[in-house]
C-alpha cells in the first residue's frame, strides 16, 4: 500500500510529530510505502535544511531531520498559493491508496488570514481521511465541514477527539497513538529493569499550554517533603510567560510576589528543557512516577485526552499520575488500574502530599500493581498494531474498532454550533460561507 501523510504549517507541532513519526515506522514495518509532505501558505519556498545539533531524525521514520519544538527540516513543502504547485499536489494525491490528512485543515493564525487557496488542495477522487489530534474539534476544525465531501472519515487518537469528532456528518473512528514498542516487547521488565526502589522521584514532560497546567505541578513542588528527583520538560508560550523577567504574567507569581518558577528551581525542581525521545526515555527509566497535569473543562466535556507521554512513561516502567478531568470517562485507562489519579482542582499542597505518599514506601505494592496492569495494556500502542488499524481503514473504508468494539461505524451529526463556528472561521480565510460547501469549491469542477 501507498500512503501520503501531508499536513499544514503551524507553530507548535507537539505530540503530532511523534505521532507522524511513528505511524511512518509502523507503516513501513507492515511492507507499506509512505510520503509525506506539508503544505504551506507562501508563493515560493527556499527548503534550506537546519545543521542545529540538537535535531534528530528516525531513519524508520520519514527519515528527515526533527526538532520537539520547531518541526522538521528538509521536509518536502507546497507553497500552495502558486497555483501550479496547488494542482500538482491535488494530482499527486490521486496516486496514492490512501491520503492521511494530520492537519486536515488550517488553522487560524496569521499567516493564514484572508487566504483562501487552501481548499483547492483537495482532490474529492482521492482517498483522504482526516486525523484528529485535538479534542476541541468544535473551536479549531468546524471549517472542515466546508470541505468534508472530499474525506471518507475521521480517524481520532484519543476519546476526546472522538467523541468532539461526533458534531460533523462524517464516519470517525478512534485509532490510538503509535509508540516504537520493538525492544520493549522482547521483554517489558528487561527494558526497563530498575525497581521501584531503584528509582526516583518524577518526569513531567509536554508542551507549556495554559490547559496542560504545568504551573499547577510547579506550585506543588516547593510543598513535597521528599528529597527525590524532580524533573520537567517541555516548552512553549506558557513556559516563556512564566520564566520571562519582564513579562511573566501575574497568575505565575506567588503570594509573596516572586515567580513560582524560581521557588521551585529553589525546592529542587530540574529543568530538563526540549528533550528528544530517546532522552527522555532515559529519565523515565529512573523515575518512579510520569505526571500529566493537564486538565480542561472543554476537553473533559468531551472525555479522556491523556497525554503522549504518558504512554512513554508506561513503556519505561514508570507509573502514570493524571488529573481526573484528563481522564474523564476513559474506557481505556482506569484510575487505580493503569494510572494514579490527581484531583483537577487540589490545592498545591494537597498536590505535593500526593506526590510524596506515591513516591513512599507505602505506595511500593501498589506501584507495581500499576506497573503490570500497563505492561497488559501497551501492545494496543505498538506501531505495528496501529498502522495495521490505519491500513484496515483505508483499504475496507470500515470504522468499526477491530481491537476493543468499542467505538462501532457512527455517522455524525453537524450541529448548529458547529455549523456557526465553520461560518466565523471561513470569514478569517475571507471565504464566504455557504451552507453546501460542494457549490462553493472550485476544486469540484474538473481540473
């Protein structure tokens, strides 16, 4: 099987460039070929490729060179306001047995507005499914339904871009994040030996949203009693407002006025910075515990949108800790069972209380408990597995959940809500919204 993978430019990439990554893995482990491109709103591009140190690249992968923060270099690129580029790419489309769309549509940032040529990038004779990574598809993505008569489903990573996914007349299905479980199935407690004993304190890594609440984890830390390792990674806008000396909003001071970013560096706290996989690996194979202190009312509304990284820790033997909201009604991870729970709206010292019992003798049976339930869990993560779900999908265009039938072929319904919000934000592109988006796109007259 061919497959395209092809996704628009944006600032912060986050976990979406793991997931590509791995899912490229995955596909070329199972005999697969695999492309990938981005789309990107300029008339020309000069692709001049990053010789930054820092980079890192997956040869089972795309093979091009990747920063966490900054995305790839080398990428192949369409500068689709050039209307030749524009065609060539909705041509090409049609070679492939399937098109994966990781960002299926703009977002609304600068560079976007008021340019519209984006919705003649896709080829309605073309096998396109939209990947939904985030779990607000009402606020971000409505202007898909603009364009929906060009895809054949949705295919969504977690419960809460599934269940969001539902405001939309399109088939979806809930397909799980990729992780590279090669070395770790040979022997789960090989690749990450150490005891619970041998281990210490905690690894908390993701992007510095305002909802992923890092600052929530960071106000605890100067409360923990214990002395063990306390280590965070990431970065973001949210990481540059609670660092900067001039411009560090007021929510990311304390009571005394001074930054919670330094009273935790003074408790102890280590700041590990953008990491790549492999080092971050590493921490959690010395850690006891990975936190994920996100939370978000509108994502809860919607259900779990556990973290990336809490996969990772799992692989590494370490035990998950998330909130109760970002975990909400998930019917994949339960609380107790695969996870330890964190009450969305603690105080910061109950936070670091919780903390120090779970990293304490006392919590050593339970530990384990944990730890072994996920080693039962992981396989439903593995690349192969994963991209076996994908090839299903594309090939039999069957939304049916092959590995836990739970999520049976649905067909949503477009609501008012979403069909405002796709008018608001076609606006920003300076389309006019109409309500059969097939009338409106050239792309349905014969090239």
């Amino acid at each position: 099987m061919k497959i395209l993978m092809t996704l628009y430019q944006i600032q912060d990439y986050g976990g979406i460039i793991n997931h590509l990554e791995n899912l490229t893995h995955g596909f070329k482990r199972n005999g697969d070929e695999v492309d990938v491109v981005m789309l990107c709103p300029k008339h020309k591009i000069t692709n001049v490729e990053s010789k930054r140190a820092d980079w890192q690249v997956n040869p089972e992968g795309t093979g091009y060179r990747f920063n966490q923060a900054r995305g790839w270099t080398g990428l192949p690129k369409v500068p689709y306001l050039n209307a030749a580029a524009r065609e060539a790419f909705r041509d090409s489309c049609e070679e492939y047995d399937g098109v994966l769309w990781h960002i299926p549509v703009p977002t609304l940032n600068k560079d976007n507005k008021g340019v519209s040529e984006w919705v003649d990038l896709y080829n309605p004779r073309a096998k396109n499914f939209a990947i939904i990574h985030d779990g607000n598809f009402p606020k971000l993505y409505p202007h898909l339904n603009h364009i929906k008569d060009c895809f054949k489903g949705l295919i969504c990573v977690h419960e809460s871009a599934y269940n969001s996914a539902a405001s939309i007349d399109l088939q979806r299905i809930l397909i799980v994040n990729p992780f590279d479980l090669h070395s770790w199935r040979r022997h789960p407690e090989a690749f990450a030996p150490l005891t619970f004993n041998s281990r210490s304190g905690f690894t908390s890594a993701q992007v510095f949203k305002a909802w992923k609440r890092v600052d929530d984890l960071i106000r605890a830390i100067p409360f923990m009693k214990s002395t063990e390792h306390k280590r965070i990674g990431g970065s973001g806008i949210e990481y540059r407002y609670m660092t900067s000396k001039d411009k560090c909003k007021p929510k990311y001071h304390n009571a005394s006025g001074g930054r919670i970013w330094d009273e935790a560096i003074n408790a102890g706290m280590l700041y590990l910075g953008t990491v790549p996989t492999p080092t971050l690996y590493s921490y959690f194979k010395e850690s006891k515990l990975q936190i994920d202190p996100s939370w978000s009312y509108k994502y809860a509304a919607y259900g779990a949108h556990f973290n990336r990284t809490t996969i990772e820790g799992m692989i590494c033997g370490a035990v998950p800790m998330a909130t109760d909201l970002g975990m909400k009604d998930s019917k994949i991870f339960e609380p107790n069972v695969n996870y330890i729970e964190i009450p969305h709206d603690t105080t910061p010292k109950y936070y670091a209380a919780l903390i120090d019992h779970c990293l304490s003798e006392d919590y050593k049976i339970q530990w384990q408990n944990i730890r072994e339930n996920n080693i039962e869990l992981l396989p439903r993560f593995d690349i192969q597995t994963v991209a076996g779900a994908y090839r299903y999908v594309v090939e039999w265009l069957d939304f049916a959940d092959q590995t836990t039938g739970e999520y049976l072929p649905k067909t949503g319904e477009l609501t008012d809500e979403v069909r405002e919000a796709s008018k608001k934000n076609l606006k920003f592109f300076g389309i006019t919204p109409t309500d059969q988006s097939n009338e409106s796109l050239n792309l349905f007259k014969v090239h």
